[in-house]
C-alpha cells in the first residue's frame, strides 16, 4: 500500500509592518487549505516565500538582501521554489523580474488570497510571473483563513486597506491603493473568532484607521467601531493604532473615554511640531492644533497614553 506524498513545505519571512504580518497570516492560511506544510525553519523547507516592505530606503534594501540571501539556497539546491511578495513588487515587479532571474514568482498586494494557486503553477514549471493588480490590495475578511502567528494571546486585526491622503513623504497611497472599509459586521465578527481561539488581546490597524467607513453605505464612524468592539465578550484588551490627528474628534474621543476593553491607548503619529515641515509634509494639520488636540486627550480621558512618531526634518 503506497502512501500519500508529503506535501510540499514552506517557509515564510515577514518584514515591516504589522499590517504586513496580517497579510503573511492570510497567505499562510490559504496555503494551509491549499494542502501545503509549513515550516517553522527555512532548513525544513522546499519553497520560501518573503514577504517583504518597500516603505523606506532601508526598508527596500532589507527586502532585497533577505532575496538575495534565499536566492543563494536555492541555487544550493536548497530550495525548490523562491516566492517574493507584498509591497516590493507591488511596487518594482516588472524591474524585479529582470534583475532577479532566482526568483519564481513575484506577487502583488492584491493577489495575497491567490498564493496556493500561483505556486501550484510555479512549481509545475507553468509560469514564472509577475502576480500584481496596478492599485489594488487584497482585502481580507473574517471568512478567509487565516494562521495567526506570533504570540497566542495577541493579535491583528486589519479594519482598511489603502491610503487616500497625500502626504508628501509616504508612498503607502502609491503602493497600496485607494482606501477601502470593510463592513462593521465582519470586523466584530472576527473579533469574536480571534476571542473563540483564546486571544485575549486584539490591536486595530489599518493604513487610516480614523477614515474607516467612509466608503461603506451609511458612512458608519469610528465611534461606533469603537462600540461594538468593546460589547465583544472574550477580549480583555483591545487598542486602535495609527489614528491621524486631524481626524481624531469628539465623538470618538468620547468612545475611548467610555469604553471598557478598548483601552485609552491613544496612537496618533504627529510627525512633527514646524508649521512649516507639516505643511511641506502635506499633514493637513498646524502645530497648535496638535497641541490642542494633546492637551484635550488629558482633559477628557485622565490617564490616557499617547503613543505617537516624530520625523526630523523634512523625510
């Protein structure tokens, strides 16, 4: 009696950001249904799959040094299959493809829940491509799977994708597409999935988190985001990351201060206290009205924290 072929093994590496990490959860998922094994060590792998960050210079040339790094393995004899993908091609896939011959696959933000096919065809020997949908990212739901990793109690969940804002130094807009919401029932209703696998702690993100809704039928508003998640027996703490400063109001600055498990963990990136810089930076926001914005967080939420980033000088 023969037995089953093993299935093929792969090994993933994340870089940049969380929402990136959600983004390797989502793959890993559907590889996962797609009847491929994964490997917690690259040595344990037949196929590698980088996920990789094009914010930045540094950022751009991490990615391209971990690629060269697999690609070394894989002509070693390593690897059978070399994936690269997330904002990198997204951003550079046609040149990509040219000055990285080692590499089977490149693939965009927007084609994350077709990862099981595309490497089917790759391995079979019938593509090597370049996998990207021009302003597009995929844009996950509680329905599609997805392999946490990371640790047990903690996770991500991604509300939007895409940035329609225009700062002058950021690239996210021309990597990820225009700004998309996703349905207010499907945010809570994986908030309850990650509860049922025993997360305790759930951290909001999204490229603008504040402009969430404003593309859904009705124009739903972050406070009563802020509502329902707090109502979601089984989470103990839960925090909303990367709120723009000029879209930060009352209402929602109300929510916080009433919520229970949506904690007064108040992530506004100011980048900068110039007039000047932020009005080279495009930000759409005076530095006054940041420190108004400060000094009313202490008023009306006692004991708030304030995470936050500064930039210095013009990016």
């Amino acid at each position: 009696m023969s037995s089953s072929p093993t299935p093929p093994r792969v090994y993933f590496r994340t870089l940049g950001c969380a929402k990136n990490q959600v983004d390797s959860e989502v793959m890993l998922g559907s590889l996962a249904l797609g009847g491929y094994a994964i490997a917690e060590q690259l040595a344990d792998a037949e196929v590698a799959i980088v996920n990789t960050c094009s914010f930045i210079q540094a950022a751009r040339e991490e990615s391209i040094q971990e690629i060269l790094e697999l690609a070394d393995c894989k002509q070693r004899g390593e690897l059978q299959a070399l994936v690269v993908a997330g904002c990198l091609p997204q951003r550079y896939g046609a040149d990509l493809a040219k000055e990285l011959p080692e590499v089977d696959v490149f693939v965009g933000t927007g084609q994350f829940q077709n990862i099981a096919r595309i490497l089917d065809e790759a391995r079979a020997g019938r593509s090597r491509g370049v996998y990207v949908d021009a302003g597009r990212t995929h844009l996950y739901d509680e329905s599609s799977p997805r392999l946490l990793i990371g640790a047990r109690h903690s996770a991500y969940l991604k509300i939007a994708e895409g940035c329609d804002r225009v700062c002058a130094f950021c690239a996210i807009p021309a990597i990820r597409g225009r700004f998309q919401s996703r349905t207010l029932d499907s945010i809570v209703a994986e908030a309850r999935q990650l509860a049922e696998q025993g997360v305790r702690e759930v951290n909001v993100i999204s490229q603008d988190t504040l402009s969430w809704g404003k593309d859904l039928e009705g124009r739903p508003r972050v406070d009563a985001l802020i509502r329902a998640l707090d109502a979601v027996d089984g989470l103990d703490w839960v925090r909303l990351l990367y709120l723009y400063p000029s879209a930060l109001n009352d209402a929602v600055i109300d929510a916080f201060a009433a919520a229970r498990r949506v904690l007064p963990y108040i992530d506004v990136p100011l980048q900068h206290a110039s007039d000047s810089q932020l009005r080279a930076m495009k930000r759409g926001v005076t530095a006054e009205r940041q420190r108004r914005l400060v000094a009313r967080l202490r008023e009306r939420i006692p004991g708030a924290v304030l995470r936050t980033t500064f930039i210095v000088g013009f990016p």
